[in-house]
C-alpha cells in the first residue's frame, strides 16, 4: 500500500474519532433558569405566634406542637430564645404544616398545658398568624414568716414587723397585709430587690394586747400565705 493511501486511511480514522468530540455540549443553565428554580421548590404553609406568660413576658423553650383533627402530630418546636435580654425573638415560634385543620398545644415545666385552636390551612404557603397565645405558670407554694422588731410600743409609736416570704427556686413578689382579725393595720410589697423580705409599718394602735398575722396576698405564680400569729403589746406613753 502506497504512503498516500495509508495517510489517506489514517486521516479518514482520525476524523471518525474526533467527531464526538466535536459534538456540540449541553448548554449550561441559563440565570433566568436559576431565579425560576427556587419558584418551583414546594412552599410549605406556616403557624407561628409568640408564647406569653399571664403578665404579658415571653416564655422561652416552650414545647409547641401542631396536632391534626384526626390526633396526628403534625410538627413540633421550641420557642426561641435571644441572645439578648430585650431581643425581639424571646418566645417566637413558627412551625411548618401541610393541610389540614389544626390545634397547638403550649407546655412547659412549671406552667398550665393549654391547648388553641390554628384554624384550618387549606392553601399552598398559606401563613397563621396566631399572635400571643398565653401560658400560665403553675401557681408555687409559699411560706411566710413574721417578726416584731419590738414586741412593746407606745400609744404615740408605729409598730414595725419585718415579713419574710420564700418558696423553692424563686423570691416571690406581690402584695402583704399585716392584720387583726379582718381588719389591715398595715401593708407592703415585696418587690424584686427586696430579696424576699421586707419591713411594713404599722398604724398606731391603741393601748393593749394586739394579735396580728402577716398574710401575703399571692401573684403570678406564688400562691397565697399567712404567718403564725404574734402580739404587740400597746402602752400608754409614760410622762
């Protein structure tokens, strides 16, 4: 075979291979089919609000469950909490569902489990904006003490009682009446920088033997109490 044959067969052989390489690529995704893509991606409907305790403070890590009418646990999250003290997300929840109609249960230890009513969600990306839904705290058991700074007065003095009110992980907060019988003789708050105890002044009373009780009134969370009984002794001023 002659030389310009065989270049002529190898040239021929040469083109025979290249020729898939030579056929044209796939054309990559245009930007318009990527701003498209994301539109195409399902869009799940959403419940959310913010847990509040009863005086109007969010409540983090609150348990938030989506259930079903037919009792099937749709989705569950915790209430966000921030990294900041007066940060905006402090008990916000959201919760992805599909349709259906729905209730959301709120629970935490140390507070009531309430349950609401979400509505039905009946359209694709649908949102439900519950707002606040609110959480009680359970109500703590307290203990009162009481103690006279002195035991005698005169008719011309105020008598003092200093009141101590404690419960288990928490100073309680709120109203005390210092009474006898029904009637008040004297009243305080135990406020948060008072560390649970505080010194009420009582009214002047007249001459004689006075048995008191301190009675603090409860607040959110803390159940009401009463001191044991004590005497105050009133006399005349001497001249």
């Amino acid at each position: 075979m002659s030389r310009r044959r065989i270049a002529t067969l190898l040239a021929s052989c040469g083109v025979l291979l290249a020729a898939p390489h030579a056929l044209p690529a796939q054309a990559a995704p245009s930007s318009a089919d990527r701003a498209v893509a994301p539109l195409r991606a399902e869009v799940h409907p959403l419940i959310r609000g913010v847990v509040v305790d009863q005086d109007g403070d969010p409540v983090d890590d609150v348990e938030v469950q989506a259930t079903k009418a037919d009792g099937t646990e749709q989705a569950s999250a915790l209430t966000y909490a921030s990294d900041r003290e007066d940060g905006p997300q402090h008990g916000y929840f959201f919760l992805e569902v599909t349709k259906g109609t729905y209730t959301v249960t709120l629970s935490k230890k140390g507070y009531k489990t309430v349950e609401y009513d979400a509505g039905t969600i009946s359209k694709r990306g649908q949102k439900v904006s519950m707002g606040e839904l609110v959480i009680k705290k359970v109500a703590a058991d307290t203990d009162t003490k009481a103690a006279l700074k002195k035991a005698t007065v005169t008719t011309k003095q105020h008598g003092e009682v200093t009141v101590t009110v404690s419960s288990k992980g928490a100073k309680p907060l709120g109203d005390i009446e210092i009474r006898e019988g029904k009637h008040a003789v004297g009243d305080g708050t135990l406020r948060k920088s008072d560390g649970g105890t505080v010194t009420i002044e009582l009214d002047k009373l007249p001459k004689g033997e006075h048995e008191l009780k301190a009675y603090f009134l409860g607040s959110a969370g803390f159940k009401a109490s009463s001191s044991k009984a004590f005497t105050l002794t009133v006399v005349k001023p001497r001249r």
